[in-house]
C-alpha cells in the first residue's frame, strides 16, 4: 500500500513540481502584494483580535498577539489545505481522464501549495517577534521544524480523506467548512488553553486533535517553553494513524476515482 502510494509520487514528481509552481504563480498573478497576502491574512487576524482582546479583557498585545499570530499560521494551513482537498481529483479531472498520472499526487498538490504559504507565515512571525519580543529567541524554536512536519503529515491526510469523500458526497466542502469553523473555536488558538481549564472545560481540547498539531508547532515558535513529551506523543499518533488511514482509503478507491469524476 505505502510502497505503492509512494512510487506513484515518485513517479510523476515532475508533473507535480510543475503543478505546484503553476498553482503558486496563478495565485498571486497580477496581484500588487503578490506573497505578501500569505503574511498579511494570520498577522492581519492577530492584530485586530489581539485589539479587541486587549481592550475588552486587558491583556497585553504585545505578548497576546505573536501568540494569536503563531497560533493562525498552522490553523490556516491545516484548514485551507483541508478544504483544497475536497476539490484535489475534481479539479484535476483533466489529467485524471486523459492521462495516466497517478492520483495521490493531487491532495499533495494542494499540501505543498499551502505549506509553501505557511512557510512565508512562519518566517515572517519570527521577523515580527524579533521586534516584539527579541529577549524571547533561543534554540527551542528550532523544534517547531518537527512540529511542521507532523502538521504537514496530519494536513495532507486530511486532503487525502476529503478528496475522497468529496467524490461521493458533493455536499461534503461546505460541511467540512463548517465543522472547521466550529472546531476553530473549540481549539485553544484565540485564547489559552488555561481559560478553558479554569471553567472546568479541559476536556475540550483535550479530546481535540487538532489542539495538539498546532501546539507542537506554536509552543516552539514562541521560544519560551516547549510542549510537554505527551503531547508530542500524541501529536505524533495523531499525524501517523491520519496519514496511514487517508493512505489506505485512498489507495483502495484509487481505481474508482475517475469513474466518479
């Protein structure tokens, strides 16, 4: 299964390279801004959040909002990479028809498109947190790298899942919106997991997947703690146990998926 899966990118990893570098100047064609829109959308959402945040509950922004910054950046990816996966074999029904590409390339597509976008994110909170916070650089960043990868893993399962899915339920993309906007909510991204737990909610996010993915990535990225070895674990069981389902669905159904097109 993965043997297969992964001859089939190696195979036609040209036609991938392509497809992404196509996907990536199309999206920023005639834009004024061009990637600065990757920057711009987290650090615009940080800032009026951390605004409002900083008024009405007296926090301070200058801690708040490199914490809200860090913490959009993989939410953005993991939901926009997620909800690209819905339309990955519909919007490549071309290829899939006419040639003899291997499938499992199209989900990647749409993975590697966004992590290219998280990455100009992520290099731009460490410019803004140099200024904000400059005491606050030390090696522990580093560790956001592995947390990258286990994001980036957990993601492309996603869009694995929902390609699939999408081809037997159209309905499925604004469902699955849906459920990422209510998940957004419920994953300590806007305010800290502490708020929830003083409630008496701690279960909330702890049951949540997606709180670990991104706490994995955000904890580091701030320099100042990391996450505990529990949440890596279970960060990394999360990310594998997704992939390796989205792999096996995928490679089962891979015959079926143009007939559904």
């Amino acid at each position: 299964m993965f043997s297969q899966y992964f001859r089939g990118i190696w195979r036609d990893r040209f036609i991938l390279i392509s497809l992404v570098n196509k996907d990536l100047q199309l999206k920023y064609r005639r834009s004024k801004l061009g990637v600065a829109w990757a920057v711009l959308m987290p650090l615009g959402l940080a800032i009026i959040i951390g605004a409002v945040y900083s008024v009405i509950f007296g926090v301070n922004p200058r801690e708040f909002i490199p914490l809200l910054f860090a913490g959009l950046n993989p939410w953005l990816f993991l939901s926009g990479t997620a909800d690209g996966g819905t339309m990955a074999f519909i919007g490549a029904e071309g290829y899939l028809k006419q040639t003899t590409v291997n499938a499992q390339i199209f989900p990647l597509r749409i993975a590697l498109v966004n992590f290219v976008n998280l990455l100009y994110s992520v290099l731009a909170f460490f410019t803004v947190y140099l200024f904000l916070q400059p005491g606050a650089f030390s090696a522990r960043m580093l560790l956001c790298l592995p947390g990258l990868a286990l994001l980036f893993l957990f993601s492309l399962g996603l869009a694995n899942l929902a390609a699939i899915v999408n081809l037997e339920i159209r309905d499925f993309q604004p469902l699955q919106s849906l459920i990422l906007q209510g998940l957004f909510y419920a994953t300590p991204i806007i305010y800290q997991p502490e708020m929830l737990k003083e409630k008496g909610f701690e279960l909330v996010y702890r049951i949540n997947p997606f709180y670990y993915l991104i706490d994995v990535v955000r904890t580091p990225m701030q320099g100042k703690f990391l996450p505990s070895w529990d949440i890596w674990l279970t960060a990394i069981v999360i990310a594998v146990a997704m992939f390796t389902l989205s792999v096996a669905v995928l490679m089962r159904h891979k015959k079926d998926i143009t007939f559904r097109l």
